[in-house]
C-alpha cells in the first residue's frame, strides 16, 4: 500500500517523479553494479582460496595414504623374504624392496616441499629419522641372503621390524590427522567467508530496495530471482566437490580391490581381444610379466583347439553386459601347462573405439579333475557292488515308521528266491523270510539305531528257498538322516552260514588247539571273523598280563588289548587274513623286533574260519638280515658304479637322458647328444627287431620288461648289455616316457662257462656247510641228506636212509605240531620254518632250525621237499637271558625319555627365556627401567634352571646307588629311621600311623632305596591330607605271585584315576595346587621300584583316599637272580 501511495504521488508530479525515478533508477543501476561487481569479486576469491587449500590438502594426504601403502608392501616382501626358502622369490621380494624405498624417499622429498608449518614438518622429520635405523634394519636382512638362521632369531628380527613398521604408521597417522584437521578449519573459515559475504551482498541489495520503492520493484523481482539461482548454483557446485572426491576415492578402492585381489582378473578390449589391464593374481597364476600380459591377446590364453569356439562366443559375450561360463573351459599358463577355469565377464564404459570387459577366471582344476574322479569311482561302486559276494540295499523309513528299499542288488535272487522288483513292490516280503523268533528283535534293532543314529548291525536267521534251509545272515547298514525327516540306510546282507557251522566245528576243537597253542614259545591269538578272541595260548597271556596288567579273556575284542595306532593296521591285515592271504610283516624300533603274522585258519572244504595271530621276537634274525642287506647294498651300489647306468626317454618330446656311467658303457664322449635313433644304429643287426619288440610292448603293455642283447660300438667293439625297461604314465594312463637301467654284462657272459663250473662244485659246497641239507619224497622219507648229520645227530647218513630215522629222532612233545604244518604247509606247497628238539644218538637234547622248501612240478603238485636244518641250541639258550636284557633295556629307554624330556623341556624352556630377555637388555641405557624387569626374571629363569639340575642330579645319584650290595632289610627298622626324620611333620599334622609287617617282615633289597620309598609315601600322605579328617596311614606287607607287596594307605584328599590314571607317577605331576610340592616323589618311587625289579600300582578316589602297592621281588627270586648274574 505505501508503494502504490508513491507510485499515485509520482503520478501526480509527472516531472519530478519522472526525474525521480529515472535518478533513483540510475543510482539504482549504479548500485546493483558495484554490489555485483564486489560480490561476484569476493566470491571468486573465496572460491580460488577454497580450491587451492583443498587441492593442496588432497595432494598432501594422497602422499600420505601412498607412504602408508607402500610400507605395508615393504614390511609383507620383508615378512615374506623371511620366512622363504626359494632363492627365486627371495630375489624377487629384495628387488621390490629396493625399488619401493626409493619410491617413498622421492613421496617424502615431494610431501616436505608441501609443508609449510612447522610443526608438521618437525614431524615429517622425526620420521624420517626413525626410518633410517628401519632401511639399514631392512637392508641387513636383505643381505643375509640364503643364511638358515633359528627360528628364535626369526623371531626377534620379526619382532623388531613389526615395532618399527608401527612407529612408522603411527607418525604417518599423526602427519595425517594434522593435516586433515587444519583442512576441516580451513574449509570452515572458507564456508564462514562465503556465508558473510552473501549476507552482506544480501543487505546492500535491501538497503538498494529501499532507496528505490516502486522504481525498483521489478529490479528486486529480477534480483531476487538472480540471488535464488545463485545460491543454487553454489549448493550444486558443492554437492559436485563431495561427488567427486567420493568418485576418487572410490576409484582409489577399486583400483586396489582389482590389484590386489586373490583371484585372477583382466580387463580387454572385445574389439581387438587385446588385454587392457591384469592383476597380482593373474600374472602369477599364468606365469606373465604385466608387460607380457599387456602384449597378449585372450585367444593366446587358450588351447589351440578352443580358439576356434573363442571366436564364436565374441559375438555373444558382445551383445550381453553379464556374462558367464562354467563349463569346462581350459586356459593356458606361460610354461605350457593347462587348467580349467570359470568364467565370468562384465561389460565396462566405452573409451572411444575401446570396448573394454572384465573378466574373472577362477581356476577350477581342482573341481573339475576331483568331479571326474568321483564319476569313475560311482562306475567302479557299481561294478563292486554287483559283485559282492552278497546283496546291497538302500533302505528308507519315512517319520511315519513306514518304509521302503530305493534299491536293492540283483544277488538277492540267489539268496531269498526273490527279485529286486519283487521287493520294491513289496518291502514286507524280506521281512517275511526272516526267522519268526528273531523278527521283533530285528525292529527292536531299526527302531533303536533310527533313535541313535548309530549303524544299524544284526546277525539274524533267513528261509533260503534254493538250499532248502534256515540260513545266518549278517546285516549291516549306515544311518543318513534327510530333510523331510526320514532316514536312508546304505547296507550290506552278507551270508555268514560257512562262518557261523566252521565256528562251531572251531569250538569243539578249541580244548586240542588249546595245548597246542600252549606249547608254542610264540604269542598265539586265535581270532574269530569280528576279531573276538576264541583261544590263546599261555605265551599271549603272560605277555598281555605284563604289558598291560590285565587278563586275557576269550570272547573280548582283540582291538581292546592293541594299541591306538595299531588298530588300523590289525583290522586291515585280519580281513586279508579272512580272504585266505598270510599276512606276516616286521615291526619295531631299535635293537627290538618281532616277526606278526596272520595266517587263516582253514576247514577241510578250505574256507576260512579263523585267524591265527602270531607274535615272534626276532630281534637277533632282524640284526642279522639287517646286516645282509647293508653289505647288498653296498654290493649293488659297487656294480652300479663298475658297470651299471641308468636313461630316461621321453616319448613326446623325443627327447633321452643318460647317466654319466651310460656314456661309460657305450664308450661316447660326454659332449654326445643321444637320441633314439642314433643309439638304436649301434645296436647289433641280429638284435635290433627283438630290441624294437621288447620297447614297444614296454608302452603297450605298461609293464616293465627286461632285455639282453649285442651292441657294436664305433671302434668295432661286441659288448653284451642287459635293459630294464619301466613306463612312467600320466594321470590319464597315457605312457610319456621309458625310464630303463643298462648293465655291462660282458664279463658276466663270459664267465658262463664259470658258472657251469660252479654248479658242478655246489655239491662239494653242500658237503661242507655247518647245516644239514636235506631231500625227501612226499612220504617224508629221506633218500638225500648231507654229512653235517653226523656231527649234529650222531647217526651216520647211510643210518638215516637205511631206517625212517627223522620223525624218530624228533622230541615227543614237538612231533605231533611238526607232522602238522608239513601236512598242512609242506605238502601244500609253502615254504616252511620250524623250531623243534631233537633226541641225538648219545640221548642228549637239541634245538634245530628247520626250514623247508617244497619242489612243484610243471603242474603245481609237491615232487619233494628241499630242507636244511640248523643247530640253535646256543641260541634257544641265549633267549631267556635276552628276555631280561630287553625288559632292562625297555626300563632304561623309559629312564632315557624322561631324561630327554628334562633336556628338552625343563632345561630348554629356562635358557630360551634367559637368551631371549638378555636379547632385549638395553646395554646402552643401563638404568633403562626395562632393565629391571629383565634382571629380575632372568634371576626367576635361572632359579628355575638350577632347581631342575638339582632334582636331575638327585635323579643321577639314585642311579648310582643301584650297584650298592642288596642286603636283608626288616620293614619295621626303616620305618623307626622315616619316622624320625618326619617327627615334626607327623605332629604337625596329628597323624597316626599304625603297621602290620608279619605277613613280610623282611626283604632283601637296597636299604637305600627302601628307606627313600617309604620317605616319599608317608610325606606325600602328610601334605595331601584332608583337614576335616584325622589323618590314618595304614603300612602292611604281603607276599603274592613271586612279590612282596607293601602297601602304603590314606584317608586324604584322594587323586581323580579316571583324569590322572595314566600321570600319576610322572615326572613334575602334581594333582593338588595349594599344597606345596614338585611333582618328584612318586616319580623316584616307581622309579625305584622299577630298579629293584618290582613294580607300583596306586588306587584312589577323591574324598576317600589313596592306597600305594610297591612290588619288591621275593628274597628267593633276588638270590636266583643273583646267581644267574654271576654266572653270566
């Protein structure tokens, strides 16, 4: 309203409102130029000022973020160059190394020339101080090159880098804070400037407005309109500044994900398949330099055959933004060798005529090869299961209970009368086969094992329509669980009716089997088909006794009395026992082995019924065998030297390699190259076709052949030669080359006519050997046998062919077994090793070693039976002494590994803690506060150090007391001397000791040895006593089974056997942690005991007590031994 009040003034005075308005208007133009003139000017140098700080401050931290990148990449190549043993990745890490040192001192030089405080340049200087110790750090593990250094040293210097590597990080991350920060205030103060500056612009335009009125009116709608765009202007100018600095960034992520990332990727150009760019991952996946890539195409990554269907693809990959392909795709590596890949590829924004995509290749080789391999081992599952002597079935039961057979083999005609689609239509009738009495316990079995999940196991009885009778099945299954909730059972039915009437035809034979296994020196196990022991003999169970401290029991899985790591290898070798096959092997360590071995048993129909297992020590024959074949070895590697060479051909690449002695053998200088042609020309002319015949069965066959025949060498030489040929195959089976080994047998031919001669000599051998050799028919009657007979039986040779002296002469006790294995093994046709006594003619008793070998004719029957046999008296002697020699040497490698674990452990851990603090004393600075802290834990590693020598030394010295004179020691005087010594701990604790020594009241033993026992027992009952109880030790004595057994018993706190059972008498175990102790008293206990030839058993429980049982040997048993030592 007041406008247009001056708008009707003006009107009114026409003249001066028209001079009015056109001065107004003027001033007002005048005005609105300089407001616009100082506003456009301000806001440009705002905006100057602005860009310059940001542009700046960008640069700045650019050069940061690349220092902290390029000394990650420094510290992994360091990292990686340490821990490498190849000299080629070493070389490589150090030349990265270097060349990115000198990249972050050139950044540092740049990074100083942008600073401008002083305070940010004091710590770019600080910095660089630091890393100088760092670079010369970096530069002496570089130089140490190829030196094997400790894994302590490692350690340390890993240790070290990484202190420094984070100094350094964090000196940049300060550089980088400061920076960011005064580029936050600086950006405020500029956005500050930019909003006063308009609201100054904003009120020179108001007070313009003002002075105009209505003259102006459209001016301020044009102003205003101007000041709205402006504003807009600048809020899009700046959202434009946050796009892009997120645009760098994220190309800065994307371009490290692409570089950095595991799996291998390349960018290329569709139109001319040339690749763009390539990662890490590529070029070491394919081998190529990034400069070799560069200069690729993706068809030069492919087969040869594959370009073709490359090319036929480009069309589609062209068309399509995404695109993927996951069949078996092959590329090529640099060295020739292919692999298959997964590909996935995605379009990029065209760059002028470029048509860039990313491609992602995963290397599936893996995948692929594991993929065929499982598709011939289901081939292989199905050829098996058809043959299985028996029917495989898949059974399913639903939530319901209700159930079906998926599948079921076609054996199940021959055994049931039935089809598989017989069963498949209806499930119930293999269940209607079944025995009436034994249906409700085999659903009893489903139900329970579809409960627990558990394998599903039955021996059950079936109706067999075809033998007319009820027959034993053994069913066994494996339980899956689905996802609807049913349970799919993948099986087997077995017919187990031979097994089950030879088992019982073995039980009633089990009383004879029983005394014949008992006579045996060996450890016999008979085993059933699911590895129940059915009989032993008393060798087994004395050895399970004393090894394991239990009974041997018929009926208890062998696998109970076995080892952890033996379970395997004893199932394994039972089951090729049970398919007819005698599986005998050696096992051991050291000077102790023995001969095991599974032999079946068989019925008169030659199924197998059972399993023997034997145990035979054989440490001396093992010695002696080891000897043999170290002198052999010795031997071939002699002739392999003289006149033996080996050669490898490779067929595809026509390619041959000779030994340095072949060229010896073919009289060639070793500048000759061979190939196969010009080693085939010297070869004789008769010779050659035979040669090429064998060569080429050799690749045909896959077989390894052998092959004499005449070379003639250059200087008109005939040498005699003798190949083996082996082939070396691929994956596919494919033979790619010949590997053979050439022997001179030149001299070997002519000494044919030796040989003969030796022959004729072999008789006059056999004469004169110690053993006797022997021939007779298979009526076991001899009509050969060497003179040795004499020496060893007293009977003349013409005594043993005139009468049947040989079954005669042999001990009663030993006949009936040795009538049996030459019955059942020698007339059979084995190879056949006895030990048996002989009655010689002056009626004295001895041991022979018989070994025999059955003569077969061409048609495989037994001719005759070719013997020696061996006098082993001496060493038949020897054996009982070499029982109590093992049992002490078994007691001393016990003594040795607790040693060693001393040694390893409790010396090792103290000295590796005092070398490593003393690494770390800061000698320069000794009153370094760090030093403190070293000292006194190196004061607490070295305490702990001389406390171990101390206990090890009481170890030692207890040692040395067993040479000490055994002496006859009353059980109730070493009591008085223990009580005396432990007077004050006894009061102390209120304890009440009683004894009862009548049933033993003496021994003969080291007193020494009792004395410390006893010490050690009452101690250990006092510290671990039971506060809430008056404390009871109870001493009695007894004798049992060769044994004076003292046991020493408590009412304390009790120790957890279940837990501890097998740490108990351990070196440094203790059970209770606020009693003070070291764990060595028990220990020296069971070691002592063990010394004197005795033993210690300990039963406990928490709360109740603990009752200790040391096993000394009887007075006459010690004077025995003691005979029997002096003696020996």
């Amino acid at each position: 309203m007041k406008y247009r009040q001056q708008t009707r003034q003006i009107l009114l005075n026409h003249s001066k409102t028209t001079r009015l308005a056109a001065f107004v208007f003027a001033v007002l133009a005048i005005t609105l130029l300089i407001i616009s003139a100082y506003s456009y000017l301000a806001a440009q140098k705002v905006q100057e000022d602005y860009n310059k700080m940001v542009s700046e401050s960008l640069h700045r931290l650019e050069l940061i973020t690349k220092l902290h990148r390029n000394e990650d990449l420094v510290y992994s190549l360091v990292i990686k160059y340490m821990k490498t043993s190849d000299k080629h990745e070493m070389e490589e890490a150090k030349q990265q190394i270097r060349q990115l040192n000198n990249i972050i001192q050139t950044d540092l030089k740049e990074l100083e020339k942008l600073l401008y405080i002083p305070s940010r340049r004091q710590l770019l200087h600080t910095y660089q101080t630091n890393r100088q110790p760092y670079a010369s750090m970096l530069q002496e593990v570089l130089s140490a090159g190829q030196q094997q250094q400790s894994g302590a040293a490692n350690n340390i210097a890993d240790q070290k880098l990484l202190l420094a590597y984070k100094q350094h990080q964090l000196y940049l991350n300060r550089l980088g804070d400061t920076i960011s920060i005064n580029t936050r205030k600086r950006s405020t103060i500029a956005l500050t400037t930019i909003h006063n500056t308009i609201r100054n612009y904003n009120v020179l335009l108001l007070i313009a407005l003002l002075m105009t009125g209505v003259a102006a009116y459209l001016i301020r709608e044009v102003l205003k309109q101007m000041s709205f765009n402006d504003v807009l202007l600048k809020s899009e100018k700046r959202e434009r500044q946050q796009l892009e600095h997120a645009l760098t960034e994220s190309q800065l992520i994307y371009t490290s994900l692409f570089r950095n990332i595991a799996i291998p990727i390349w960018v290329f150009d569709v139109n001319t398949l040339k690749i763009l760019e390539v990662n890490k991952a590529a070029m070491q996946e394919y081998g190529y330099s990034r400069q070799e890539f560069l200069n690729l195409t993706i068809a030069q990554l492919q087969p040869a055959e594959q370009v073709a269907k490359l090319k036929e693809l480009i069309p589609l990959i062209n068309d399509n933004y995404s695109f993927s392909f996951n069949e078996n795709w092959l590329h090529v590596r640099k060295d020739g060798s292919a692999f298959y890949v997964d590909i996935k590829s995605h379009s990029l924004p065209p760059q002028g005529n470029i048509k860039p995509r990313v491609v992602v290749a995963i290397n599936i080789d893996e995948q692929v090869k594991a993929i065929q391999k499982l598709e011939r081992r289901e081939r292989q599952l199905l050829g098996v299961s058809s043959s299985i002597p028996g029917a495989v079935y898949q059974f399913q039961l639903d939530k319901d209970m209700d159930f079906s057979f998926p599948f079921i083999s076609g054996s199940l005609l021959n055994m049931y009368g039935v089809t598989p689609n017989d069963i498949y239509q209806d499930p119930n009738l293999l269940f209607k086969a079944a025995h009436p009495d034994e249906l409700e316990a085999i659903w009893e079995s489903i139900y329970e094992s579809a409960r627990t999940l558990s394998p599903w196991m039955k021996e059950l009885r079936m109706w067999s329509p075809g033998d007319n009778k009820w027959i034993w099945i053994r069913g066994h299954s494996l339980p899956t669980p689905k996802d609807d909730g049913s349970i799919l059972y993948n099986g087997t039915l077995i017919d187990i009716t031979t097994q089950k009437e030879a088992q019982h035809q073995l039980l009633e034979s089990e009383a004879n089997l029983t005394a014949l296994l008992d006579s045996s020196p060996q450890a016999i196990y008979l085993l059933d088909k699911d590895l129940k022991v059915i009989s032993f003999n008393k060798v087994a169970a004395e050895e399970v006794s004393r090894l394991q401290i239990k009974q041997l029991q018929t009926g208890q899985s062998m696998l109970n009395y076995a080892a952890t790591e033996q379970l395997d290898s004893l199932i394994k070798d039972h089951q090729q026992a049970l398919q007819g096959n005698t599986v005998t092997y050696d096992t051991g360590c050291g000077s102790h082995w023995f001969e095991v071995s599974y032999r079946p048993v068989f019925t008169q129909s030659k199924d197998t019924i059972a399993v023997a297992l034997s145990i035979h020590d054989i440490s001396e024959q093992r010695n002696i065998v080891k000897a043999i074949k170290e002198n052999e070895s010795q031997l071939l590697r002699s002739q392999e030297l003289a006149k033996a060479g080996s050669w490898e051909y490779e067929i595809d690449r026509n390619v041959m390699k000779f030994s340095q002695n072949m060229y010896r053998i073919y009289e060639l200088p070793e500048e000759f190259r061979p190939t196969f042609n010009n080693i085939l020309d010297l070869f004789h002319p008769e010779d050659k076709d035979i040669s090429l015949e064998a060569y080429y069965r050799v690749i045909e066959t896959k077989t390894t052949t052998d092959l004499e025949h005449r070379v003639l060498l250059p200087n008109g030489t005939l040498k005699y030669l003798y190949h083996i040929m082996e082939p070396v195959t691929d994956m596919e089976g494919k033979v790619i080359k010949v590997v053979g080994t050439t022997q001179d047998i030149t001299e070997q031919k002519d000494r044919e006519l030796e040989i003969t001669e030796t022959k004729n000599r072999f008789q006059s051998t056999i004469e004169n050997i110690p053993e006797i050799i022997l021939s007779a028919d298979t009526n076991i009657r001899i009509f050969y046998i060497s003179p040795q007979c004499y020496e060893l039986t007293g009977y003349t040779e013409d005594e043993f062919l005139a009468s049947n002296l040989w079954p005669e002469i042999i001990h009663k006790d030993d006949l009936e077994l040795l009538e049996s294995r030459l019955l059942n093994e020698g007339l059979a046709g084995y190879r056949l090793k006895h030990e048996c006594r002989i009655i010689t003619k002056s009626g004295e008793t001895r041991w022979v070693m018989l070994r025999m070998s059955p003569k077969l004719n061409a048609e495989g029957k037994v001719i005759r039976l070719d013997s020696s046999v061996a006098d082993i008296t001496e060493s038949k002697l020897a054996e009982e002494k070499k029982t109590q020699l093992a049992e002490k040497l078994q007691i001393q490698n016990q003594n040795l590994q607790q040693f060693a674990y001393i040694v390893s452990h409790n010396l090792r851990a103290p000295i590796a803690n005092i070398l490593g603090l003393s690494s770390i004393y800061d000698s320069a600075n000794p009153q370094a506060p760090i030093n403190q802290r070293v000292i006194e834990n190196m004061y607490k590693s070295a305490k702990l150090l001389d406390n171990t020598i101390r206990d090890l030394n009481e170890l030692l010295s207890m040692r040395s007391e067993l040479d000490d004179a055994q002496e006859k020691v009353f059980f109730e005087d070493v009591l008085k001397q223990v009580n005396a010594s432990l007077t004050n701990e006894i009061a102390a604790a209120g304890a009440v000791l009683t004894c009862d020594f009548e049933m033993a009241p003496a021994i003969v033993t080291i007193k020494s040895y009792l004395k410390s026992i006893l010490h050690n027992l009452i101690s250990n009952a006092l510290k671990y006593r039971d506060e809430a109880k008056i404390l009871n030790i109870k001493l009695q004595t007894f004798e049992v089974d060769g044994y004076i057994c003292l046991q020493v018993s408590d009412n304390g706190l009790g120790i957890d056997l279940q837990k501890e059972k097998g740490k108990v008498f351990g070196l440094y175990k203790r059970f209770h942690a606020h009693v003070a102790g070291k764990g060595l008293g028990l220990h020296l206990v069971k070691t002592q005991a063990e010394l004197l030839g005795g033993k210690v058993a300990v039963d406990s429980s928490v709360g109740v007590g603990t009752t200790f049982s040391v096993y000394f040997l009887k007075n006459s048993v010690v004077d025995e031994l003691n005979k029997k030592s002096s003696i020996d």
